[in-house]
C-alpha cells in the first residue's frame, strides 16, 4: 500500500470529525429561527408610492420609511418584530404572535401626517375642497379653522401614555420637541396666549392626517409671547388605553415620507405551526427509518453505514440553517425532511459502481477479499454523475431562492443546504466509515456481507430478459405523447385553481369547537353579506372561506357568522393578497419556470452533447406538464408552495436523466474501435445504460417515496399537496427518463450523429476506457 494510499482515509476521517464537531456545536449551541408560518403571527407586505407632493417612492424613501415603521412597531410591543426593505418599494413586516392584524396594520400603515396648527376661529359648517377646515373633537357639530402648519411631527422627539390621576384628564400622550422644533412650540403657544380666555384662538389644533386629534386650551398661565418653554406638552382627549398607546406610537414614529398600502398579509395560529412542526419530525423519522431500512436490506453493511451517514446528514443540514440564521419555513421543513430521501442517491450511486467493479468479468480473478480496490473505484466512477445531478438540483433551488417570496424562498434555501450537505455525507463521512469497514479482517473474510459480492435479484431478473427499449423509441414517444395530451385535456376543460397568492383575493381558514359541514357554513356566511364566497372543507375539518375582496372587519363579520353553528371560532389561517402582487407573483412563476428549463438546457449542453441537452429537456417538461395536469384533474390548488413542488420535480428529473446519460456517455467512450468507429449500435448501449442504472433509479426514487408518503399522510393539507405533487414528479421521473429521455436521445442521435473526431471521443482526463466495458447482471 502507498503512502499516499494510507494517507487519503486520514485526512478524510479528519475532515469528517471537524464537520461533526462544528455541527454538533452549532446544532446545540444555536436555536433554529422559525418562519411565522410555523409560530404563529402576522406578516404584512406594504408598498410605497409617489406622495401627492412629489416625493418618489424609490429606494431611499422606502428606506426612510422602514425606519418610521420599526419606530412604531417597538412602540407596540411585539416580541423580536422583523422589518425588512424587499425589493426596491416594498416592506415586510412580520410580527410574532400578533393573531389581530387589524389593529397593527392600521397602526403601523397609517400615512401618519402630523402637523401643528394655530387656530384662526370657529365655523358652523366645512365648506367642499376646505382643507383648512377641520372637525373640531371637543364639540360635536362644531368646526375649527386653523392656520397654516406651524411645526411637523419630524419635531416630535418622543410620545409617551400617560395616566393622569391628578387632574382627572384619564389617559393622555406626553410629548417631547427636538432642537429647533422647542422654540417653533414656545411660539406657536406664546401667539395663542395672548387670545382672550374663551376665545378659539387660544386653541393648538394637533392633526393627524387631516383629522383634528386634539386641540387643547392654552392654560392661563402661559405668558403672552413667551410660551410653552422647555419642549414638552401633552395631548388630552378622553383617550382610551390602546386609543392612548396607538396615538403615541404614531406620533413618536413620525411622518412617513411617503404614503404606503397594504399589498399582502398573512396570520397563522400557533396551533397551526406546532402541528406542521410536530408532523414533519415524526414524518422525518418515520422516513429515515423506513429508508434505512431499504437502504440496509439491499446493501447490507454498507446500507447500514449509509444510514449513519445519512443521520448525520441531518445534523450536518440543521447545523448549516442555523449557522447561516436561516428562516425555517413550512416549506423549507418540507424541503428538509425531502432532502433526507435525496441525500441517499450519492450512496445509491457510490454503491452500485462498487458493486459491479467488484462483479467485473475481466475482474474475477482477483482476490475476493480485495474490497478496498471496487470500493475506490466506485467513488472514482460516481463522481461525475453526482456531482452532474446535485448541480440541476441546485439550479432549481437557486431559482426558488431568486424568484420566489417568502417562504418558498426559505425552501430553496434548505433545499440548497440539503443538497450540499448530502454531498458531503456521501462522499466524505460514507467513504470514511466504508474504506474503514472494509480493512477489517472479519469483513474481509465474508465479502458477502460488504453488500458488493452479490448482484442484485432486479437487477439479475433485468438482465434476464433484456428488454429492447431504445428500439421501440417511437411506441414509447408516442405513449408519453399521450400522456401528455390528457394532461392538457385536464388543464384545458378543468382549468387551473390557482391560489390567492397568484390571482388577489383574501383566503381565511377557521377552526371550530363543533363540527360544522361545507354546506352550513356556505348558507352562514351567505346569510352575513358574502354569497359570492367559496366555502370549502378542508381535510381538518376546518372551513376555508375565499373571497376576491374583504376587510378585516368585514373578516370579523365572517367569523361571528360561523359561531352559531360552530360554537368556538379560531382563524387558523389569513392570507391578503392585493390583485398587483397576485400579477406579479404569478408572472414570477412562469419566468422562474422558463428560466429554470433554459437553465436546464444550457448547462447539460454543456456537459453533455445537445441532443443528450434536448432528450433530457423534453422528459423534464414532459414531467411537469403531467404534474400540472394531476392537479387540474384533481382540482388541488396551484400555489406557491405547489411552485416549489414543480421546480423540485424539475431539479429531480434531470438529476435521474443525467445519471443515465452520464452512463451511456462512458460507455460510448468504451466503445471505440481503433479507428474511433463505434463498435456497438448506440440502442443496444442505451439499453444497457438503462440495465445498469435501473436499480439506482429504483432504489433512490424508494427512499424519496417513504419520506414523501410519511409528509402526505401526516402533514396536514399544505404539505399534503406538496408531497403528492412531488410523489407524483418522482414517479414520473422515473418513467421519463427510461420511456421518453433515452429513447428520445437515440432518435436524435440517429439525425445528427456524434461526429467521429469530436470532443466525445476523446477520453477525459483521468477516465478510462475499460470502466465500462464488462457486460455486468
């Protein structure tokens, strides 16, 4: 053995403790941050625009008005509140534990312009158009004309309730003046002080976008010209303790620069968020187990030892969230837990090129006991095809994380880390613990229980019967074509539900104490002012209202209109979309999916010859189309956590081609005569392209399923339909990469074959044109 030879297993066995000692310390050390959707609150997506004076709605003003909003949103209290500038005019909000939007969202959404203002007189009646005449709050039926502005709410340095027990005035808001705004107060106080006692002049009108909130007497105390010194007053007006408490916390924000509207908001119930989190632990258990299971009765030891890579893939994935203080989101949970079944097809791949190195024909009369040899060579073969793979994978997470919004975004992250990390898992800490395994005297003794000594029975019963499929291309063209066309059938007579997210509209989903069917909660909330709203069961029992428009009060309407008949009734879900966001949202969809097959497209151009590009283009299109069309049938909802579904099925059917075609591109580099001729007909290669990597197909797209299944029957709606799509895109997948993807690449090939002398010929560096020559069953 060379030293480098017994070197390699060190280095590698270092780094792999270095990556669990620095996970384990994070993992422990560091709690995750969880999404609103999974602990409950309220997030609200507000949008600037141009004021009325001039004042543009760029980034700069959205700035400065995010920092108005955080003023106010402290002032309310809310536990560790989150603002954040998206985009270039557009803010979110997300507030913990807030399950009433009504009151934040007017609170911190308000325009809030505050002026102060002399008071010229009274007036009996507001003339159209005046808009210096206001309301007076002190007398019912009375107006007040008031001067022009005087000072600005930009003086307002802070605004504090306060309870006034002394003089009786009940709650009323301190208020304090900064730098110059102390002696614009004194003068405005010092002209009213010289009115008359019980003259309206001796009035301070405070108004808040244009409506008079207080206008008190200047007491007789005050000196003539003088006025209020020391920057500091207080408004009274009969104010309650929340009227008192929002008051302050508008008026010691400030003025927005510019005017902002509500585009989206969302509530989700805590109980709703405990019990995703709560589904998708035992979801990921359940799946790990069942695919450790899978994975130890087909490779034995070497299954067993990916299993304990593989939970240490889940400590690695968590470990790197938080670390990097990621937002852990419903869908980013789902993505965790899928990425769980994803992470076994680098041991899939690893083992099974073990395995028919070990089975080589030209290769049996070496020692049975040499595993270490196969072993290395099938992490050596696996490379390309992994790394090809987990790249398509990445793209379409990365296109996740680009266009989508907020908690898909999160998806595309810890999809991202999951893909990642399993790569790591498989070929650090797996090799580790395998070359480790496999240099023992006991293992040596009885390779058969290494896993690599046997084919396996599917693969042998393949091998058997040797089916032709690359020669009946067109039969299984036309097949997918069909399809294909019954998809379309169902988006084109059913329609597409899309989701409030990309149409506008407002969806609410309640919780009763008493089981209430569809049908009665249709005729309540008819019966209340909504007959135009759809009223559905979902599989919870609970009642999902949709309605194209509704206000939060008007919500509140709703809600008391389902207690009748069932008894206690909690939203578990609010979800406001304005009809702009839903455009753009929905726009942002089509382009992350053509953006996503272009991207598709260029790279396997690049890594593979365009015809391989094309086939494996066309399969993946094929899947979604046939996921899409499922849903149409089905009548499920088309959101964006369907979006996140779609592009995970895209990253998974090009993963699948790739591995087949990353086969059949070795092979064809085997088969050379010495001219550069090939010597062996490209169908009868794709099939056994196909024969060889069959059982990977299998056995990855199993591992995936437990886990998808484990998310659908224990995830609630949301993840349900996630999951079914994504069951549903791993078995076409797998379909389209044997039936449509090699066929179609055969037909191309036959068009515009691979020219004698071309890049493909040519070996790459550190290839060998004997890997797969053996014709292994």
């Amino acid at each position: 053995m060379s030293s480098r030879t017994s070197r390699a297993p060190l280095w590698r066995a270092l780094i792999a403790l270095a990556v669990v000692g620095v996970s384990l310390f994070f993992a422990l050390t560091t709690p995750a941050r969880l999404g609103l959707d999974l602990k409950g609150g309220t997030q609200i997506v507000l949008e600037t625009k141009d004021s009325p004076s001039g004042t543009r709605a760029d980034a700069g003003a959205t700035d400065r008005a995010l920092e108005v909003l955080r003023q106010r949103v402290d002032a309310l209290g809310v536990a560790e509140p989150s603002l954040a500038r998206s985009g270039e005019n557009r803010i979110v909000v997300e507030l913990p534990g807030v399950q009433d939007p009504r009151e934040a969202a007017e609170v911190i959404g308000r325009t809030a312009q505050l002026t102060f203002h002399p008071v010229e007189g009274a007036v009996a009646e507001r003339k159209k158009g005046d808009e210096r005449t206001l309301a007076d709050p002190d007398a019912k039926g009375a107006y007040l004309r008031l001067g022009p502005s005087a000072l600005t709410g930009d003086g307002v340095k802070d605004a504090e309730p306060q309870f006034d027990n002394q003089q009786g005035n009940g709650w009323t808001i301190s208020i304090d003046f900064r730098g110059g705004a102390k002696d614009k107060w004194a003068e405005l106080t010092g002209d009213a002080a010289c009115a008359p006692a019980g003259d309206q002049k001796r009035r301070v009108a405070i108004v808040l976008d244009k409506k008079v909130i207080s206008a008190p007497n200047i007491q007789q105390d005050v000196a003539c010209d003088v006025g209020i010194k020391g920057g500091s007053t207080q408004i009274t007006g009969n104010f309650s303790d929340s009227e008192a408490h929002d008051l302050a916390a508008l008026v010691k924000g400030g003025a927005l620069p510019v005017p902002v509207e509500v585009v989206s908001q969302q509530t989700v119930g805590p109980a709703l968020g405990a019990d995703a989190i709560e589904a998708s632990a035992r979801a990921a258990v359940i799946g790990l187990v069942c695919t450790g299971l899978f994975v130890i009765a087909v490779y034995r030891l070497l299954g067993a030892l990916a299993t304990v890579a593989l939970a240490l893939y889940g400590l690695l994935s968590y470990a790197a969230i938080v670390a990097l203080g990621a937002t852990l989101t419903l869908p980013g949970l789902a993505g965790f837990v899928l990425a769980i079944g994803m992470a076994v097809d680098a041991n899939v791949l690893v083992f099974e090129r073990a395995r028919e190195e070990y089975l080589r024909p030209t290769l049996r009369d070496r020692p049975r006991n040499d595993l270490n040899g196969p072993l290395r060579k099938g992490f050596a073969h696996a490379w390309t095809a992994i790394v090809d793979s987990n790249v398509t994978t990445l793209l379409a997470a990365g296109l996740l994380f680009f266009f989508a919004t907020g908690p898909v975004k999160g998806f595309g992250v810890t999809l991202s880390v999951g893909v990642l990390a399993s790569m790591i898992s498989a070929l650090v800490i797996t090799r580790v613990l395998a070359e480790w395994a496999v240099r023992r005297g006991p293992v040596r003794r009885r390779p058969g229980i290494t896993g690599m000594a046997a084919a396996s029975r599917f693969r042998a019963w393949l091998g058997e019967r040797r089916p032709r499929l690359a020669a009946r291309a067109r039969l299984w063209l036309g097949t997918g074509a069909a399809l294909v066309l019954v998809a379309l059938a169902g988006i084109g007579l059913r329609g597409l539900e899309f989701g409030v997210e990309f149409t506008g509209g407002r969806l609410v989903e309640y919780s009763t104490s008493k089981p209430v069917d569809a049908d009665t909660a249709r005729t309540a909330i008819s019966d209340a002012g909504f007959p135009r709203a759809v009223v559905q069961e979902s599989g919870d029992g609970d009642i999902t209202v949709r309605t194209e428009k509704l206000t939060d009060d008007e919500q509140h309407e709703m809600r008391a209109a389902l207690e009748p008949a069932g008894g206690e009734v909690t939203v578990e879900r609010d979800e406001l979309v304005g009809p702009s966001l839903g455009d753009e949202l929905r726009d942002k969809a089509l382009i992350a999916l053509a953006v996503a097959v272009g991207a598709q497209l260029l790279y396997l151009s690049v890594r593979f010859r365009w015809t391989f590009a094309t086939a494996a283009v066309v399969a993946m299109v094929q899947d979604v189309l046939l996921v899409v069309g499922l849903f149409a049938w089905l009548g499920k909802p088309v959101d964006s956590v369907f979006l996140a579904a779609l592009l995970t099925v895209i990253g998974y059917s090009v993963n699948d081609t790739v591995v087949v075609f990353d086969r059949l591109r070795g092979m064809r580099r085997a088969d050379r005569s010495a001219s550069g001729k090939p010597t062996t007909p490209l169908p009868e290669l794709a099939d056994q392209a196909v024969l060889r990597t069959v059982p990977r197909t299998v056995n990855t797209g199993m591992g995936a399923m437990f886990i998808l299944a484990a998310l659908a029957v224990l995830g609630g709606d949301s993840l349900t339909d996630f999951s079914v799509a994504l069951l549903a895109g791993v078995t076409f997948g797998m379909g389209s990469t044997v039936f449509t993807a090699t066929p179609l690449a055969v037909l191309l090939e036959r068009w515009k074959p691979t020219p004698t002398k071309s890049e493909e010929t040519r070996p790459k560096r550190g290839s060998s044109r004997r890997e797969d020559t053996g014709a292994v069953v």
